[in-house]
C-alpha cells in the first residue's frame, strides 16, 4: 500500500510531473536502451559486412595470394641412374658427340608440310616420312626393341611403354616430325644449308632443328638411356608423333589421337605434354618456367570483293582494290574497339604477372606491382601493360592481315580482289564475338559503295562462285580457345616441380619461378582435349642459349646443343618423377 501511494498519491504525480526518484529511473532506463540500440546497431553491420565478404575479411577486400606454390620434386628411386645418366652420362663428351650426329641426321631428311598436299597414299610428296621412320629405327633399336609401336595412318607415330601398374593413368608426351618448308626465295639467306643439319660446335643447324625435332629425338634419346639403365615404369608411357601440325590437314595427329581415345578411352591420361615456345625465360630480372596451360583460339577470314571490270581509262572513283583497301583499314582502325585487352584469372598469363609482383627479387616497376596487388587492379593493369607490346598481346585477339591479291594487268581493272586476315583468340573472347565485330566493321563499307553483303559461315576459297557487286566474308579454320589446364591439380605439382628440379640454379633469387601462361600460336593439342584435361605446352630448355629464339619459322633456324641436352634431361626426370608420383591418392 505505501509503495503505491508513494507513485501516485502526491499532488505532483496528479498534475503530471515525475518525483526525482521517478527521473532517476527513466534517465537509467533510457541510458540502457540506447546502449542496447547501438549494440544491436554494431551486430546488424558486421553481420552484414560478414555476408558481403570473403571468409575472413572484416573489412575492405585484402589481396590474395595468386602465385602456385613453388615446390622442388626429383625423382627418390633408383639413385644408380641418376648417377649413371643424370651425373656421368649426359655430360659426357661422348653423349654430346652422339646427340649431334643423331638430331643432324634427322634434320637432313627434309619432311617439309606445304599447305596444298593431298591425302596420305596420293600425294607423293609424303612418302619423306618412310625416310624419317627408317632413321627412327636404325638409329633407336632398343628403343623399338622393348616399346610397341602402332602405325596411324602411314606415318603417325604411337609408341607405348607398358607400365607395370595398369590401375595407374598413363601419360601422354607429343611432338611432331613435319617442318614448314623452307622457300625458294630464301635458299640465299641461309648461313648453312637449310637441310645440312650442321653442327658450329654450338648449334645444329637446319629447317626443324627446333621446331620440332629437337624435341622428337630428345624423347627418343631420353627412353634409351632409361633402358639402358634397365629402367621398367610402373606408369604407362605413350609417345605420340605426328606429321602435319605446320599445315592442320587432318591426316596426322587427328587421327592419332581418335586411335588414342579408342583404345583408352576419355580422360584416360594423367597428363600431356606437348611442344611449346621455350620455357624457360627472363622477365623482371628473374627466371621463369613458364608452361603453357592454355592457347589461343584462331579464325580465317577471307574478304572478297566481285566489282565490274575494265579498260583503266574508264575506272570508277573505287575499284575492287580500292574498296578492299578500306576495308583492311576498318578492320585495323577498329582492332581496339574490336578486340580490347583484358585481364582476368581465366587467362594463364594471369598468374605470371602475379608471381612477378609477389616475389621480392623481381625489378617489375613500383606501379605494376602496386596495381597487381589491389584486390580490384586489373584494368589498372592492362593500362600499365598497354606500352609492352609483348605483354599487351597476351591480353587480347591478335588480327594480322596476311595475305592480299588482285589485279593482273596495268591497264586493266581488276573485278576480283581477296584478303586474307588471321586472328588468334584471346580467353576473353569467342569465334561468335569475331563473326559479330566483323559483320559490324565490314558490312557499312558494302553500303558505303552499293555492294551486296554476304556472309559465309563455311569454307571458301577464291575459285568459288561470287556475284558481281558483292562483297563477302567468310571464315575457316576457325577454333575456340582451349580449356584451361589446372595449375592446382596433382599433375601440375609434379610437373612445375620437376620443372623447377632441373632447371633451379643456386642462389638466392636463382630459383625458377614456375608459373603457366598461355600460347600465342596453335598446336596439335587441340585434337586431345578428350584424352585429359591436363594439357600443357613446355619447351624444356633455357631461352637464352639462343638470343635469336632459334629462327623457327624463319631463316637460319637451329637450336643449341646445350638446349637439345637441357631438353633430354628434362624428359629424362619428368618419366622418373611421375612414374613416382602419387596422382591418383
């Protein structure tokens, strides 16, 4: 009862106005609920900045490392062939000796690939390649001794070296025996003869020296010495050769590997390994192992132009030539608008300027590095990038006009003109996105001069019918970028690891930075894609044996002596280190 008559019975209660024991309650109680308020405030926030985040981060986006782990993986068994082969073998002067004569030899059989050949069996031009395979087996007989061997097709090469584990995913090692031709016109330009195989005593000289039977001999080499160590694998080893990577006509590596996927299946192969440019390479002032985890897609276009003929003397504002060259002149006025440089985690080349920026021992510029490592800095990036043409290009479609024909006469007006233009596609893009870009580029020129536009999505050539006041595009050869090989899968680990066993030198800085990239040109990995999903293009050897890049597809094409032993060591460890690896657990 008092308590009660306490709260209400007073003549200020009546008239609406607290006691001060009143006010010193509701002031505590007010205190509290805005205490609980700003609590209740602070706990929606970080809930919400928790969902809006990746896990762990309680604030702004912080950089994630992107570089692959940097492991050192040699083979464990079997130290008696590393001191038989890798420490007394291979740097014998009497090795050298052999492997000159055995990699000269072949590039004095001249298997030249010209665009125009016709099927194995009726274009005699191939027959060459019985040449090169009676070589194979004179010069290699254990190795045809202990391996079997099928035949794809008159001149593909499959050789198998049966494991003693079938439950283990074989691997898969390619190369090719055809080389581009070597033109007339430039016989004059040669130091030696381009078929000679000439040793300087630090090149062996010749078409294919490098490209790619450097590589093809080196595999050859690398089984026989393993055999002759009495080396037996527990893992399936299959080498694959083809003849017509330089021109894809369809007769060599695509069948060899429609017979590879019959007779074990998809995705049967733990790995495969393929040509590629040189792998090990300088950049920022540090060595780089850079396998390529990923080409370029690529498209033909071919432009025609059909306009009415003619005496000269009677010529129109534009003729045929003229209204091509203008063509030609959009496509490259508009090849930034067309095909931008982009920079994304899909592409590989993504993850080598990342390991630039991350490692302390490279001089890659304060402002690069900086913009690398910003959660959100990659068009930052590519604008730093812009001025590096041989980085720029690793971001974006690649479109060269290559070829351009008309006209026979000087006084007379040419009704036919034709270009050809070849585009290799970036990660970024599709064939889809090139029909698109070129239909919007090219069709307002047609309108421009009152030509009929047409567009042909299937093979052309010049002998094909064209209607007069047309002007037509089509494409061919066309071919999406390839997937994107892991660089965390199982395989990767062993294969940048041996990467890294084999070419690591001491000291601090001295490590190769093993990261993947992406090729520029094409390959015939592009017939596997079913057989693995691990693809990788490597050439194993140091760039910088050769500062001329070994004149691949160019005059004077050789390869050192030094690379060829870099590159048969590299097969030699790489069999040793997966025939150990555990890829499967």
């Amino acid at each position: 009862m008092g308590e009660k008559d306490g709260l209400l019975g007073s003549h200020s209660q009546e008239a609406g106005f607290p006691t001060p024991s009143q006010r010193r309650s509701w002031t505590s109680r007010i205190k509290t609920t805005i205490v609980t308020l700003i609590l209740v405030a602070v706990v929606v926030y970080q809930f919400r900045n928790h969902l809006s985040l990746p896990s762990g981060c309680t604030g702004k986006p912080k950089y994630e490392p992107q570089c692959p782990p940097q492991e050192v993986i040699g083979p464990k068994s079997r130290p008696d062939i590393t001191s038989r082969n890798v420490e007394t073998l291979f740097k014998s002067s009497a090795f050298r000796n052999l492997s000159v004569e055995r990699l000269s030899r072949a590039v004095q059989i001249p298997t030249e690939d010209f665009d125009d050949m016709g099927p194995v069996g009726e274009d005699d031009r191939w027959d060459i390649f019985y040449d090169l395979q009676k070589y194979f087996e004179k010069t290699f007989p254990l190795f045809h001794e202990k391996l079997e061997q099928d035949i794809i097709n008159s001149h593909g090469l499959v050789y198998t070296w049966r494991g003693s584990d079938s439950s283990l995913q074989p691997i898969l090692l390619t190369g090719h025996q055809d080389t581009v031709p070597v033109a007339a016109d430039t016989l004059d330009q040669w130091t030696h003869d381009p078929f000679s195989g000439y040793f300087d005593g630090k090149y062996i000289n010749g078409r294919g020296a490098n490209d790619c039977k450097n590589n093809v001999i080196a595999l050859f080499s690398t089984i026989t010495a393993l055999l002759e160590a009495d080396f037996q694998p527990r893992r399936t080893v299959v080498l694959a050769f083809g003849f017509d990577e330089e021109s894809p006509h369809g007769y060599g590596a695509l069948q060899i590997a429609k017979h590879l996927e019959k007779v074990w299946g998809q995705n049967s192969f733990a790995i495969m390994v393929d040509e590629g440019v040189l792998g090990i390479n300088k950049y920022g002032g540090r060595t780089f192992g850079t396998p390529q985890a990923s080409e370029k897609g690529y498209m033909n276009a071919l432009i025609r132009v059909h306009v009415p003929g003619g005496h000269s003397s009677m010529a129109p504002p534009h003729t045929s030539i003229g209204i091509l060259s203008e063509v030609v002149t959009a496509l490259e006025n508009n090849a930034g608008k067309n095909f931008p440089s982009r920079l994304s985690s899909n592409n590989p080349f993504y993850y080598q300027l990342h390991c630039a920026a991350e490692d302390p021992h490279t001089d890659i510029s304060p402002e690069l590095r900086h913009a690398l490592k910003k959660p959100n800095g990659n068009d930052e990036v590519v604008e730093l990038l812009k001025g590096d043409f041989s980085k720029d290009i690793m971001l974006r479609t690649s479109q060269a006009v290559t070829i351009f024909n008309s006209g026979n006469k000087a006084n007379a007006l040419p009704q036919y003109a034709q270009t050809l233009v070849d585009y290799r596609i970036s990660n970024e893009q599709s064939v889809s996105d090139l029909h698109s870009a070129l239909i919007e580029t090219i069709e307002p020129v047609a309108k421009k001069h009152g030509l009929k536009f047409l567009t042909r999505e299937e093979s052309d050539n010049s002998t094909s019918h064209l209607p007069e006041h047309t002007l037509s595009v089509s494409w061919w050869r066309s071919l999406e970028p390839s997937p994107v090989s892991s660089h965390k899968s199982p395989s990767w680990k062993y294969f940048s690891g041996v990467i890294k066993h084999v070419f690591d030198e001491e000291g601090e800085g001295k490590d190769v930075l093993v990261t993947p990239t992406i090729a520029q040109g094409g390959t015939d990995t592009k017939y596997f894609w079913n057989l693995t999903g691990q693809i990788y293009r490597f050439g194993p050897m140091r760039s910088w044996h050769d500062e001329g890049w070994g004149g691949v597809h160019d005059v004077n094409e050789r390869v050192a002596l030094d690379g060829h032993l870099e590159a048969i060591l590299f097969f030699h460890e790489f069999i040793r280190v997966f025939d150990e690896a555990d890829l499967e657990g």
